[in-house]
C-alpha cells in the first residue's frame, strides 16, 4: 500500500538506488484494443526477465494508466509509450502521453462504471505520481518494490 496519500500523485519519478537498470520501451497507437496489447507487452518483458512475484499488479496498473492515457491523454493522432524499468529495488512501469493536466484521483459514485483507475493504481502499486517528460505532455508512473531474496 502507498504511505502517502492516494488521491495526490508524486509530481517526480522515484530515484532508484544506485545499480544497472534493465529498461525497455514501446510505442502503441492509439486504438481500442491498446491497453490489452500493452499487458501483453508487461508480461513478455518481465517474464523474460524472470520478474513473476508482482505480474499481475503490473499489468493492472499499465492497464490502467495505458486506458487514462488514452481517454485523457491522446487526441485521434497521438500515441502512448510505456516503458518498463528494472531495478535492484524496484520495478517501475512509465506511461507517456501528449496531454496536459495532472491526472488526480476522484471520487466516485457506487454506481458510476468508470473513474476507478488511479484508484486500484494506488491500492495496488507501492506508489505512483506524474512527471514532466522533454516535449509535450506527461509521463505517470507506478512503481513496485522488489522483493529482497536473501541466502542462507
């Protein structure tokens, strides 16, 4: 769970710890079948980089910040890019859009079918906030801690 309060996004990327980062990146165009092509893209490159402890939680959150990109972020033209970050302590996921704003978690009515997705970002990420970016627009992200494996 985050430590800080949800419905406010860091303004800054995290700083990881000092060690190589493994990274790789991906632009996506803008069309409806986006956000479960970018899940797709998660779970090849932390398989192949044998990071399975918290899978799911990226891909819902990519999703999730991929489906605000979209809706939020892009005009008809535009595209999103999402990058991926592995650390020694943490795993970060970047989603890069042109839009403007501060993407902000909301309130939402019970029976309302949208507007939940910074939500389930902040429960289920360890944080996330919102960046400048060179260019237009932003790049939010969320970050997940990398489980310590110690030997006996």
């Amino acid at each position: 769970m985050p430590s800080r309060t949800p419905d406010r996004p860091k303004t800054a990327a995290p700083d990881p710890a000092a060690g190589a980062a493994t990274q790789r990146t991906m632009r996506f165009a803008r069309h409806r079948l986006t956000a479960r092509t970018a899940r797709e893209f998660v779970a090849e490159t932390l398989t192949q980089w044998d990071f399975s402890e918290r899978l799911d939680d990226v891909r819902l959150c990519t999703s999730e910040l991929v489906t605000n990109a979209l809706l939020h972020g892009t005009s008809a033209d535009d595209s999103i890019l999402v990058r991926l970050e592995l650390h020694d302590t943490q795993m970060l996921v970047e989603v890069h859009d042109e839009g403007d704003g501060t993407p902000r978690q909301r309130e939402v009515r019970s029976n309302s079918d949208d507007g939940r997705g910074l939500f389930l970002v902040s429960a289920v990420a360890d944080d996330w906030g919102v960046a400048s970016r060179e260019g237009p627009g932003k790049r939010v992200w969320a970050s997940f801690k990398v489980p310590v494996v110690t030997t006996c």
